[in-house]
C-alpha cells in the first residue's frame, strides 16, 4: 500500500517537526523551504520546555544536556549592576540552530527541498497541489503550511489574519563567551539575568555557542532587549542606507550604522554595567514584535501549524514548543482518524486553535507592560505603570507549568 504524502511548506524547526512526526505515523512527507541556502546559520537563543524535549526524542532526537545549558538561578540587575531580586530556576535554555541541524541530519536528504519558493496551492477530491516559482509541482493528500509569520499558504487561504505590531522591538545579541570579560563571566554568564529600565526589559543567558558548541569556554551568551518603539520610529530604524523601508523587518545585515550606534549608546546609558559590556561587543540586531491569530486552521486539504497559524510574543519562550505541539498533536488526529482525513484534520481545528488562541492572550499579557509605553501615562493601568519584579521573574521561572496547563486545557492528550 501506498504511503499517504504530505507536502509541508516551510523547513524550520516546526516544518522539520511535522515531518519527523507523520513519517514516524507512516506518511511520506517532503519538506519544502524557500531559501537556497540551508538554515542553520540562522536563528538565535531558545528556552526549552519539556514539552518540546518530549516530542524531540518522539522524532527520534536523543535530547540531552549537551543540547542545552541549564541555568540554576534567575536574578535582575539594577543600573548600578547590582542583583536585587534572586529566585530558583530550572530552565534549559539551547539555541535555534542546534535544534535545527539535529532535525535536518535526521531527515533523508530527498526529503528536504531548498531553493522552493511557494506561489499557490490547487485542490480537489484527489488530493493537493503545491505550485512553485520555478514552475514546478508537488502533489500530496495533505498540505501543511509551516511556513512562519509571512506566511504564503496563509496568505492564500486566510488574507485577513495578518500580523499586529505590538508597540516594542526586540534587540538580539549574542556573544562568544572567550569574548566576555573574565569577571562578568564569573558573575552572571550561567544565570539567567534581567535587567529592568524605565519602560523596558532586557534577559540575558547562556546558549550552545559557534557550532553548537555547550562545553564551558565555547558557550554564547544571548541578549534579548526589548523596547517600545512607536510605529514611525520604526519605519526609520527598518529605512536602509539606499532609503529603502523594509516593512516587514529589516534584514540585520541592513541596518544602518548609526542605529546600530544609537543603541549601544544606551546600552551604556541604561544597562547594568556588565550587560552594557557584553551587549557593546556584539553585533546586535532588532525584530519588531507581533501577534498573530488565525480564526480557521484547516481549509480542505491544507492545515496551517506553527508561526503560520498563531504568532506569540517571545516572553513566554515557547514558539518552538508550540510548533513542536502544533506537530505532534497533528500526527496524533492524523492517525487516530485512521483513513479518514477530514475528520483528523476537523479534531486537530477543534483542540489546536483554542490553543494557540491561549499562548498569544498569555504573551500578550506578559508584554502588556511594554506595548503600553506608547499609551499617554494617564491612560496606562497600575500594571502598566508599575511593575511588580518578583512577579515577572516567577513567571519566567514558572513558565513550563503554565505551557503545561494550557496543554492540559484542551482536553486532547498528546502523544509525548
């Protein structure tokens, strides 16, 4: 009998994810990226959950310390770069890449397509198109569309799902840790470290460093700093040296010296003194901040999963777990459906976007503060006027349980 073959657009970590699970259920699925040049290169710092680590050794990785730095302690800095709030953690924090080359050498190599640029998908009772910018096709019974924030497949299929800037940038970092001065290596490098300025945030933390590389000496260090940027702010920063604007973001090789100066101008000014330095080293670039909800995930043959379908802020430190239970569950509708494709992908619609609906209100909720900088201060609530540190760092710390609850919230049990 013939494998049923799934045609899933999009090759990072949650179309590499959803691969590995439908062929661990018996599909033949083919991964499709748009880029020419494999990923990993790319991609910066991640917290891990054990939700993901559970559907990573599901599709065949034997996750263990040497994919991820633990870190024993949460602390916050103030500018004088002394701690003052100091809780118990128990986070993995790993990096994009080392996830993602994992994935991809487990994947045979036919079964991962660059250089495939999406333009539309075609459908009917046999099955699903994929029509690509050099004329090719793929057929499948299923599509997945994979495909991230800009989604094409989305776009087609749901136009009016588009994503909202949230009010605040995102400054990312990350250093070699032979780079970091010998005593703010002793100090902070194997915590998990705030720093709080006026309307801002900023986390700092140990991630695999050059080729994932987690041995002590050979570590990075990962700064994301964020800070509210009201909307035509933005356009200048994403406006590039030829006066171009990038409106989706500006690519980090495109950013223009002077806001790249700017910005380690007030690291100096703001920071604590040991994240200054660090951040001050690097060669630091920005995302703007979205959200994302899709009011419908499946359409016919197509289903949309990961950054695709629902885009959470970063504070909750869980887009690859999302996407990694955006994979398993689907594998799970998907085989417990048996031949019955619709109502797989009708079950995976009904426990999956409550889901995802409840990881962007809980994100949202965590970046509250920040997106509220751009409100005139009379009209900010206490929350958004005052923060509570000893709360925001229980949260991070506690962050797996509340994934956990959200799992557990519709009442759908995954196959970890």
């Amino acid at each position: 009998m013939t494998a049923r073959r799934a045609v899933v657009i999009g090759g990072s970590l949650g179309g590499l994810l959803t691969a590995h699970l439908l062929r661990s259920t018996g599909w033949d699925a083919v991964v499709f990226e748009r880029n020419a040049e494999e990923l990993a290169s790319r991609g910066v710092g991640l917290g891990t959950h054990p939700q993901l680590i559970a559907v990573l050794r599901r599709a065949g990785l034997a996750f263990d310390e040497s994919m991820g730095i633990r870190v024993p302690r949460i602390i916050c800095l103030d500018r004088d770069g002394r701690t003052i709030v100091t809780q118990p953690a128990t986070r993995t924090m790993s990096g994009w890449s080392r996830l993602y080359s994992a994935l991809r050498d487990a994947l045979p190599v036919q079964n991962y397509r660059l250089g495939s640029t999406l333009c539309r998908v075609l459908q009917d009772a046999d099955g699903v198109t994929a029509i690509f910018a050099d004329g090719t096709r793929e057929h499948g019974d299923l599509l997945v569309g994979a495909d991230g924030v800009r989604s094409t497949v989305r776009e087609q299929f749901l136009p009016q799902a588009q994503p909202v800037y949230a009010g605040y940038v995102a400054w990312r970092a990350v250093l070699d840790e032979a780079q970091v001065p010998h005593d703010i290596r002793r100090e902070i490098f194997d915590l998990y470290t705030f720093c709080l300025p006026d309307g801002e945030q900023l986390v700092g933390y140990p991630v695999p460093g050059r080729d994932n590389d987690t041995q002590i000496g050979h570590r990075g260090y990962n700064i994301v700093w964020y800070r509210p940027i009201d909307p035509q702010a933005l356009a200048a920063m994403c406006t590039d040296a030829t006066g171009r604007q990038h409106a989706a973001g500006i690519p980090p090789p495109l950013i223009r010296g002077d806001v790249i100066a700017r910005v380690k101008a007030d690291a100096r000014a703001l920071l604590a003194p040991q994240l200054a330095e660090i951040f001050v080293r690097t060669e630091p670039f920005f995302q703007p901040v979205f959200d994302l909800e899709s009011s419908k995930l499946v359409f016919g043959r197509v289903v949309l999963a990961g950054d695709a379908a629902f885009v959470a802020r970063p504070h909750v430190g869980a887009g690859a777990t999302k996407a990694a239970i955006d994979a398993a569950s689907l594998a799970d509708c998907l085989r417990e459906a048996g031949d019955d494709l619709v109502a797989g992908l009708a079950r995976f619609e009904r426990v999956q976007r409550p889901f995802g609906s409840a990881m962007v209100a809980l994100a949202r909720q965590q970046g509250a503060y920040l997106s509220a900088q751009l409100k005139p201060a009379g009209e900010r609530s206490t929350e958004e006027r005052d923060r509570d540190i000893d709360a925001l760092l229980h949260a991070h710390g506690t962050r797996s349980d509340q994934v956990g609850a959200l799992v557990a919230a519709r009442g759908f049990e995954v196959h970890f």
